[in-house]
C-alpha cells in the first residue's frame, strides 16, 4: 500500500501491516485517546486511495452519536490529508454518505434495522463495538464483506467479540494511551487521574474501573449502577408540567447545560453544552448565544458572581438547594419517575454508563453489611449533578414534583 505521509501511531501502523496479512477481521481493544477511532479513519481513506468500486459502512449504536464522533473525525483526516470535499458527500437527518477515490462510504446508525438489511459493502466497521449485538453484527458480517474492523473500549468482562479474538483469521491489538505520542497533555492528565494513587485518591478522582478500561485497556465492568433502564427520545413531548434548566460549572471540569422537561410521569433530559476549559464568562455567552432558556428558571450551582451576571443577563438564575443528604434525596427523587434521555446526548450516556453507588470498604458479605453505601461516586457526574439540581428545587424548593 502507497502510504502517503501522515501522523502515524502504532495502531495506524498496525492496521496497514494486518491489511497486507489479508486478515477476516481486525480488532482494537484499548484504553481512551490510544488512537483507535482517527487510526481506523485515516486507513480507510488510504484503503480507498488504493481501491476502487468499494463499498465501506461505518456504523455505530446510534447515527446521532456517529455525527458527534467519527463524521466529524472523518472529515478532520480528509482535511489534513487535502482530501476533502464537499461536493462529494451527501447528508441528509439520518443518512451521510461520502464518495473518495469512486468508493462509496456508508455512515449508519446500528438501531436503523431497515438499511442495515439492505446494506452490501467489501469493508465495514463498527466503532465502539462493545455497545453491539452478536446479532447485529452477524447482520453486517453477512452482507459481502471482505474484511470487518472493530473497536472498542473494554467496560464489559463478557461479549462476543471476545470469541471472536479467538479466530486465527482475525488479528488483534490492545492499546492505550502510551501508544499515542500525539495526545494533548490535557487529555492524558484526564486518564492518568483515574489511576488509583494515593494523590489520586485523596482528590477524589481515583477510579479503578475507569483507570482499567480507559487507562490501561483491560476488560472490567461497572457494578452497582445508580442508573438503569433509561430510554432514549428524539421528540420533545408537546405537554409538559415545566421546563427548567440545570449548570455545574467547571474548567478542567466540563461546564454543563442540560435542559429537563418534566410531564408529571417522566423526565425528558438532553445535554445542552458539556465542554472543558470555559471560564464563568465564557460559559454564560455559551449560553445566551442558545436563545433557549428564556423566561424558565436556571438551577446553578453555587457560584454567587456566576448568578448575579446570570441575572444581570436577563436569566432566572437560581442557587441550587444543598442540603444533608441532599445528593441522595435528589436521586431518590429522579428515580421516582421513568428518565428519557436524547439519543445525541453522548456525554450523558457516558455518565450514566459509569454513575455507580460508592463501594462499602468494610463490606463483608454478611447480612448486615451493604456492598454499596447511599452515596454515588464523586467522578464523571457533571450532568447527573446539573439534572440532580433541576429536580431537587423544583421538588424543595417550588413543590412541582
């Protein structure tokens, strides 16, 4: 394969060396930020630049989640590459399509079962495959391929794929992120807080699960969810009891918007703005340039110059309502009613993968002693804490829940 010069990893270099084995698959097993996503892309772009007539799909869990993630992505490697061009994509609410090289690109949403059986492709890739199905993917896997890749953060001890690393005609890699050199310091100070250091754990950022999924790409699993059974919706209900809007500020910390509608049955939730490295100020123009919040209430966390300038701005900003036990009141309160969550809201669906109870440390086995204690883990909580404020005042404070 004609390589053009590029920004190489060794995952990158691993995939060309695999390709040239003519392997039935690939796979990419590792930590956050190894490189996995942007490696996969750049090949296939050099897989199309040394073919033609092919037929790729790229798919995900949702295809609103592919648009926050890979297209974007995609599009950044055909930029850097001088390869880009708007006139050769097509893209639609549901559907993205790119021609390169006279080779069709597919970008698909695995829960759009409808084209997913319509689909025939020589390569296809399924990123972040641990949220698949054996189904789904025997669907894909079916359909002509000459080849499949799959990557994937390991957060489950037991999935197909593992079964799949055992075919000699598949290759396979662990990675993390050492094996990309080109990672921002930010990024890298963010994984290596997980490791559960004494320092780490004196500052509360310490997480075992998450430092052996995402820091060293082991297979672990969370247990002890505060979460389950959340829904995903694309619609906002045109009844509703109230609207009311939730901030957690941060800066290494993401600062976080989230809009919760509640019907008086249930909560429908989206993430408005989750970003790291805002200021106050920053922040607060993020949020008027929105347009959206106008005469509803802000429930913000307690940063009284945030609120004033909040106000001054024409908000309701509102001091969220911390009290003892409040944090396990309020998720009391959110669990009394059925959550539906918007499907692009990733970071959201991050959170509430990984929102677990904090562990028992004296915890025995025996009948009188909890695993769990009635606290949830103080990390990765930017938006259950916005979503917490919103349903702990409007319960407290206003008696509308």
């Amino acid at each position: 394969m004609n390589i053009p010069k590029i920004q190489a990893t060794e995952v990158f270099e691993f995939l060309i060396d695999s390709y040239q084995k003519k392997p039935r698959g690939i796979i990419l097993e590792g930590g956050s930020r190894s490189s996995k996503t942007y490696s996969i892309i750049q090949f296939i772009v050099l897989y199309c630049q040394v073919n033609q007539g092919k037929r790729i799909t790229i798919a995900r869990t949702k295809f609103t989640w592919l648009q926050a993630s890979v297209i974007q992505d995609f599009i950044d490697v055909l930029q850097s590459m001088n390869l880009y061009s708007k006139s050769l994509h097509r893209q639609d609410k549901s559907q993205y399509t790119y021609k390169l090289n006279n080779n069709r690109i597919y970008f698909v949403g695995l829960d759009d079962k409808q084209r997913l059986h319509g689909l025939k492709h020589d390569l296809f890739w399924i990123n972040e495959a641990i949220e698949s199905d054996k189904d789904t993917f025997d669907q894909l896997n079916m359909r002509g391929a000459e080849m499949f890749i799959l990557d994937y953060n390991p957060a489950k001890i037991e999935h197909y794929i593992y079964k799949l690393i055992e075919d000699k005609h598949v290759l396979f890699m662990r990675s993390t992120q050492l094996n990309n050199p080109f990672l921002p310091e930010s990024q890298r100070k963010v994984i290596l807080s997980y490791e559960p250091t004494p320092e780490n754990i004196a500052k509360g950022s310490a997480d075992l699960v998450k430092w052996k999924v995402y820091g060293l790409g082991e297979r672990a699993q969370y247990e002890g969810n505060v979460f389950t059974n959340w829904k995903s919706f694309e619609v906002w209900p045109e009844e509703y009891k109230f609207i009311a809007y939730g901030v957690d500020l941060g800066f290494n910390d993401p600062s976080v918007l989230v809009k919760v509608m509640f019907t008086g049955h249930a909560f429908y939730v989206a993430e408005l703005i989750y970003e790291s490295g805002l200021t106050t100020d920053v922040f607060l123009n993020k949020i008027l340039e929105l347009n959206e919040i106008n005469k509803n209430y802000l429930i913000c966390e307690n940063d009284k110059t945030f609120i004033i300038n909040a106000r001054k701005a024409g908000l309701q900003a509102m001091q969220a309502l911390k009290k003892p036990n409040s944090i396990y009141e309020g998720i009391q309160l959110m669990k009394k009613y059925p959550i539906f969550l918007q499907s692009r809201s990733t970071n959201a669906w991050h959170e509430y993968a990984s929102y677990t109870w904090r562990e028992n440390v004296s915890y025995n086995g025996g009948y009188n002693s909890s695993r769990y204690l009635d606290e949830p883990i103080d990390s990765n909580n930017h938006f259950m804490d916005s979503f917490r404020y919103v349903c702990y005042y409007f319960s407290y404070g206003m008696r509308k829940i």
